[in-house]
C-alpha cells in the first residue's frame, strides 16, 4: 500500500477534495430542490434560520466520520458495527441504519418520479400513463448503465458538472427575482431569522433529516473518502510519527473538503428555500404529488419568463439525476458491505466486491423504478426517507463523538471549541429525533 504526503498550500489542496462534491451533488437533489422548497412553499420565510442551522450543525458530526475513516481505513458500516452493545448477527447501529437504508432507497424513488415528470411536461404527455412510465424506467436503466460502467472519477466529474449548473442557474434565478413582485425584502429575511417555529413542526423536522448532510451522506462520506485514497495515503495505524504526520496531513484536506461542500449546499439549500417562500407561499400555490415538478418550475418562470421554464426543466434534471447517480453508487457500495456483515456475500478480493457493486448498482436502480411505478407519490416517497433519516442522525453523532473520544489517536482529536460545536450537533439531533419518535407514539 503506497503512502503519500498530503499537498501543501490552498491550490494543491483544493485539488485534492472530492468526496464533498460528491456528498452536494446527492445533497442538492432531494432535500434542496423537493423539500426545502415544499417547505417555504408551506411556511414562508419563518424557517430561514432553521434550514441555516441543519446546514451548519451537521458539518461537525460528517469530519468526525471522515476522521475516523482516515484513521482506521474502515468503511463507514465496519466502523458501526465496531461499536459496542447489543448484537444480532450485526450491532444494534447497523440494525438500525438497515431501517434507514430502506427509507433511503423510498426517497430516491420520489427522486425518480420527478424526474419522469420533468420529461411529461417537456412532452407535454403527462396524461398518458404509459409514457410517464416509460420515463421512470428509462431514467433508472441509464443511472444503471452508467454506474456499471464507471468507478469513482465518472462519479466525480459527474457530479461535480450538474451541480455546479444547477447552482448557478439558482443563484441567477433568486437574484432575477428581486426585478419582480415577489422580491424579497429585509422584513422577510427578519422573519426568516426570527427563531420562530410553524404551527405545523412535522414538515420542519423532516427537512431537517434531508437538508445540509442528512444520515445517509454521514453514511455515504467515509465511504467516499475512502475511495478517493486518503486513508490509503495515510498507510494502516501503526501510532508512529510519520503516520501521525501524514494523518493530520490528510485530514486537513479532509477538512477543507467538508467545508467547502458545505459552502455549496448551504448556498443551493437557502436559495431554494428562499424561491419556494417568495414565489410558492406568496401565491399560495399549493405543491402536491401530481404536480410537483409544474410548481416548482414557477420559480424560475416568474423570475426568467418562459425561457425560465427550460432553464428550470434542464437544471432539475440535472440535479435530481446528480442525486439519485450518487446514491445509487454509495448505496450500492453500502449494500455489499452490510451483506458481508450480515454473512450474505463473501468476496474474495477487492475486484470481486467491485464485480458485486455493479450488480448491485443495477439491481438498486430496478428497485428504485419498481417503487415508484407502485405507490406514484414522489413528495411522500421523499419526506418519508426525510424522516427515517432524522430518526438515524441522533445515533450516528453518538457514534461519531465516540470514535472521537474513545478510538481516535490522541494527536488527531480536535480542539475544545470544535468538541463544543460536535456536542452540540449531537445534541440537536437528539432533540429532533426524541421528537419524531413522540410525536408518532
């Protein structure tokens, strides 16, 4: 296993991030375009500083995973299953985590409707329903393709191109929207960080498992890491100096990888919530399951006129298709892994387990499409992978304040004041989880 030194200085730095990107890019798709803005859709502006602080809070909780995985080359299942506590065949986190996969791959097919719908309204054939169908399936046996063809750079790339459009196109949208009725005014932004709650707080607490870095990108980061090579650079634990050395090393870049994602996804999560809260809310428009992807399109309509429409059309696409491309890959890597904890697979080498990913790629994409054909309700199918993630966050902060505490080299624990900022997170997600588990009850 070949070590490297980590670069030196922001340029050669910044050209060594990565997994980040690839965490926005799944990020971007399903809590940004969909939920962020069913919320301000619903609420208004009032939430502003909710969806600032699920961007900010989290961040602590996603380094500590990747330190981890840095560290101990685990992947992020492995590191679960390390912890300690009740077992069947597998530790009760990754008993756990399973629930939430399952969750997972209902709002990846909520993703998938709405892309199909993207292609009606280009065809203007949404009351056939044989066509709507056509696109579903259409969409996931490329997302199959692709993954089964490609590795991590086509990952990458990919994912890096569709969110760097959609940003932008965005960012264009809310700023065209200050020439209009709906401009957003410095009394609306007061309310937005005002620290008020909605009547209705189920929505809120939703988007907070899918906005900033949900439990599956917590899931998915390590992974993505891993693969990138930081933990190969940095050479298996040995607690000699120079692994000391290119350790820290490495999780600098780590470090400035995270926050720079996070600077993307906060600025697409507040955009998006600011056009669904101005234009949505202000018309009263109601977002439902049947025309999800008609209303958020008026977004981009009022701001840009009718070219808005196709700006709007090509730009979800894009970024609905980033997220389930994403996912479906993380997912996939995921499921092999859990197969082999739960004594299901067995590869024998690392070219096997990557021969299992491709299959597995394929195999998630047809259940994906097999999902929605079935239930045809993306806003739901999309919340509800919402809420299993906020049931999921509370457990991987314990889990991630534990690898800090009690497994992580000495010399790469962090300071006081980012221990301070990682408790805190955990706290948060413990609140909100308590609160979608009483509220159910």
């Amino acid at each position: 296993m070949a070590t490297r030194d980590a670069p030196r200085g922001f340029l050669p730095t910044l050209r060594n991030i990565g997994p980040g990107l690839i965490i926005s890019a799944s990020i971007v798709g399903g809590g940004e375009l969909i939920a962020t803005t069913v919320l301000g859709a619903r609420v208004g502006f009032i939430l502003l500083w909710f969806i600032l602080f699920s961007c900010f809070i989290k961040v602590f909780i996603q380094v500590e995973l990747g330190r981890y995985a840095i560290s101990e080359g685990k992947s992020s299942l492995d590191a679960l299953d390390s912890l300690p506590g009740p077992r069947m065949i597998v530790s009760w986190c990754v008993l756990l985590w399973t629930l939430m996969y399952i969750g997972t791959l209902f709002q990846l097919s909520g993703m998938l409707g709405s892309v199909s719908q993207i292609f009606d309204l280009l065809f203007q054939r949404s009351a056939e329903a044989w066509t709507h169908s056509l696109w579903v399936i259409l969409c996931a046996a490329v997302i199959a393709v692709l993954l089964y063809i490609g590795r991590y750079k086509l990952i990458e790339r990919l994912s890096l191109f569709m969110v760097a459009f959609f940003t932008f196109t965005t960012l264009a949208a809310l700023l065209a929207l200050q020439t209009t009725v709906w401009a957003i005014s410095a009394d609306d932004l007061g309310v937005g960080l005002s620290f008020q709650l909605p009547a209705d707080t189920a929505i809120a607490f939703a988007v907070f498992g899918l906005t900033g870095v949900g439990a599956s990108e917590l899931i998915y980061y390590p992974i993505w890491c891993i693969e990138k090579g930081y933990a190969r650079f940095v050479g298996p634990r040995d607690d000699s100096e120079e692994w000391l050395t290119r350790a820290r090393a490495w999780v600098r870049v780590m470090n400035m990888d995270a926050w720079i994602s996070m600077l993307i996804y906060t600025v697409s999560t507040v955009a998006f919530y600011l056009l669904g809260a101005s234009v949505l809310h202000g018309s009263g428009a109601e977002v439902e399951n049947g025309n999800l992807v008609s209303q958020l399109s008026r977004m981009y309509t009022e701001t840009f006129g009718q070219i808005g429409f196709w700006i709007f059309l090509l730009g979800a696409f894009m970024v609905l298709f980033s997220t389930m491309f994403v996912a479906t890959g993380a997912n996939a890597r995921l499921l092999i892994d859990a197969g082999k904890l739960y004594g299901l697979v067995k590869p024998a080498s690392e070219p096997q387990r990557q021969t299992l990913i491709k299959y597995a790629c394929v195999g998630i994409a047809g259940f994906l499409c097999v999902v929605y054909l079935y239930t045809g309700q993306p806003v739901t199918l999309v919340l509800l992978g919402g809420f299993a993630q906020a049931l999921m966050l509370p457990f991987l902060a314990f889990a991630a304040l534990y690898f800090r505490y009690k497994r992580i080299h000495p010399g790469l624990r962090p300071g006081r004041t980012w221990s301070v900022f990682a408790i805190l997170s955990f706290l948060s997600f413990a609140i909100i989880g308590a609160w979608q588990i009483s509220s159910k009850l």
